[in-house]
C-alpha cells in the first residue's frame, strides 16, 4: 500500500514537473529543471508566425509611399505675383495626380512666415518639402531640422544657399533666361551690322534671390562685347547687378528708378533698350516710360509672360518675354518628389553650375524660349497656357 501510495506521489510530480517545462508562467525555473524537450520550439516559432502580420503592418507605410501615397508640403513665396500663384496651382494638381496629399502655403514675401510655414510642415509630418524661397539666404536654420527629421528638400526655382539640407534642386536654366534676352536685343537692333550708337538701361531682380544674378549675367555677357566697343552706350552708368538690383522684383521700385532714370538722361534723348530681368520690373519701367518718356519707344524686355506683359506686347509696349512654362517645371519637380518618396534617383541634367556653398546641388534645368507678337500664339495660345480670352 505504502509502494502504491509513493508511486502515486512521484507520478504527480513528475506530471507538475512536465507541466512547469511546458506552461507560459513567467515564474523563474528552478536552477535544476531538466532542459526543454525539442518539440518546445514548436511554440516559440508559431509565437513568430504570429507576429509577422505586425511587423507587415509597420511596412504598410513605406510601401503605400512607394506607390504614390504620403504628405507632401510645397512652400511658395507670395500670391502678389501671377508666375507664383501658377506654380502652386501646378504643383498641388500634379501631386495630388501623382496620388500625394499637399500642404500648400503661400508666404506674401515675409521671410519669417516661410520659417513658421517651413516649421509646420515638418511637425505636421509632410514627408517631403519643395521650397521656393523669398530669401535663399535665411532658410538654413528651419531646414536642418528638415534634415534632422530625415525630410528631403528639393528647392525650386530658387537655390536655397548654404545648407545643406538640399537634395536636389529644379529649375529653368537661368543663365539662359539672360542669355536669351540679350540675343533678342542682339539681334532686333542688329548689332553685328549697325552702326549705333544705341543707348541702353538695365533693370535686374532681387539680390535675396540667388537666380537674379544668373539672368542679369546671362543677358550682360551677350551684350559686354557691344558696351565695350562703344555700339551700346548705358548712360546712367549704372552697369553691375548692384547698381540696377531690385529688392522683392517689385513693380513700384522699378518705376521709381526709371523715373529717375528717365528724367535725369532721357529728356532729350532717346532710348533703345531697356533690359529687365523679368516682367514685374518691367511693368514698372513701362508704368514710368507712359509717364515721363516722349521719345522713340524703346525695346523692353521681360520674363514670365504674366498677363499684363503680354496684353503690353500686344499693345507695342513690351517686345518680349521669356517663356518659362511651369507645367513643365512642376511635372519635373513631381517626378523628382516620387523619386525620393520610394528611395530612387530623381532625373537631373546638370551636376556642375549650381553651388549653394556646401557643395554642387544635383539639378534639373528646363529650356526657356521667348515669346513676342510674333509667336505668341503658337507659345501661349496654342500650347494652352492661355486661352485667347485671357488676353482681351
């Protein structure tokens, strides 16, 4: 009875001992506990399998970025400019297409806004951030907490400097867009052939914004050769960026210049060419040619062919503007977001001209053109930019 009863005993206890080694108690074992049987790693793995479904999950995320998905924020300068209000209608349309959402802002040229924009953006979880600054100077301290979150930045149209935040940068070829202004005087005057003198003034871009040398130097380089040699005669005597600069583009201090300009060279004399850098200042040069000017009216330059610059050309008061479609520059601005976005090489065309002070940024330049009288409907019209109506 008593070898009965001590068998009973130890089989419990062998059954208590089998039931410790396979249970999910988070008691410590007992230092003596015979090691697990091989087929305890049966629960561990199915343990495994069950987790697998979370961790999928956590690549959800990545993997709807890839095909298209995520926040994507696009900080422009201002509104008080028609090329800036196109560009940000462009680019939400092109984004939103390409399956993104988007945090638009416009910052109506306060530096100090873009930096709080700039700033919501990044805590607001915009996964990418395209970036047209006011000053391409004043950008670095927002932008490496851009950097710091593993946000990539592409700066557009304009090159933000000294940071180096920057992944890559989108634009037209600015250098160009100068170039193709001073070939336009070139060639309308004739220059090669003419016998001249042929008087000249220039109106350049804002010195925050790093593209308004590009397009002053462009078109310069093309006319130095005619200025030295005496054939094109400035006579303010005002020839470096620094002396014909206009801060904020803005359409008013152009005029105002001009009027000085006008009024201190050209009250007998006329005037052959004035050189703007783009179409805001040249809306102001021809606001103060209207005004103060009774001479032969002179060839006017521009760049954007915002409404009222081309209503001007149709009216004789404005010879040309560059083209510079942003359709084009905000499809090429988008495949470069999908790039980063899914972790790829974005297209660039230039690894060589646009140093931001730390380093050559990869770029992408698109190809200016010229509009006039001319071609204006085959550059404007037809192409969709416009329609007829929007010029009446």
């Amino acid at each position: 009875m008593k070898k009965k009863l001590l068998g009973a005993v130890l089989s419990v206890a062998m059954v208590a001992t089998l039931l410790a080694g396979c249970g999910g108690s988070t008691a410590e074992a007992p230092a003596a506990a015979p090691a697990a049987p091989a087929a305890e790693a049966a629960p561990a793995e199915e343990k495994a399998e069950e987790e697998a479904p979370a961790e999928e999950a956590e690549e959800a995320p990545a993997e709807e970025a890839a095909a298209g998905g995520g926040l994507v924020g696009v900080a422009m300068p201002t509104k008080d400019l028609q090329r800036w209000n196109q560009d940000g209608s462009n680019m939400e349309a092109e984004l939103k297409a390409a399956g993104y959402e988007v945090d638009l802002q416009f910052a109506s040229n306060d530096v100090s806004t873009q930096v709080s924009q700039i700033e919501n953006m990044i805590n607001g979880g915009c996964q990418c951030l395209v970036v047209a600054a006011i000053d391409s100077e004043s950008l670095g301290d927002v932008l490496a907490k851009a950097k710091e979150a593993n946000i990539p930045v592409i700066s557009y149209d304009r090159l933000i400097m000294n940071t180096d935040a920057i992944t890559y940068y989108a634009t037209f070829d600015n250098y160009k867009v100068g170039t193709v202004q001073g070939e336009y005087v070139r060639d309308t005057l004739d220059l090669d052939n003419a016998d001249g003198p042929f008087n000249i003034e220039f109106t350049a871009g804002d010195p925050g914004d790093n593209n308004a040398g590009f397009f002053f130097n462009g078109a310069y380089d093309v006319l130095k050769q005619y200025i030295d040699d005496g054939k094109l005669v400035v006579k303010s005597g005002q020839k470096t960026f620094e002396e014909v600069a206009t801060a904020a583009w803005a359409t008013e201090t152009a005029q105002s210049r001009a009027e000085n300009i006008l009024s201190s060279f050209y009250t007998s004399e006329n005037l052959d060419v004035w050189l703007c850098s783009n179409d805001s200042t040249a809306l102001g040069v021809e606001n103060a040619l209207a005004a103060n000017y009774t001479g032969e009216y002179p060839i006017v330059t521009g760049q954007d062919c915002d409404v009222a610059n081309v209503k001007n050309m149709l009216a004789g008061k404005q010879a040309m503007s560059v083209f510079k479609d942003t359709r084009t520059l905000a499809s090429k601005t988008v495949e470069m977001v999908d790039a980063v976005m899914k972790g790829t090489e974005a297209p660039i065309n230039d690894t060589e001209t646009y140093d931001n002070g730390t380093g050559v940024i990869p770029s992408f330049l698109c190809d200016p053109v010229f509009a006039d009288a001319n071609n204006y409907k085959e550059i404007l019209i037809d192409s969709g930019y416009y329609a007829e109506s929007d010029l009446q």
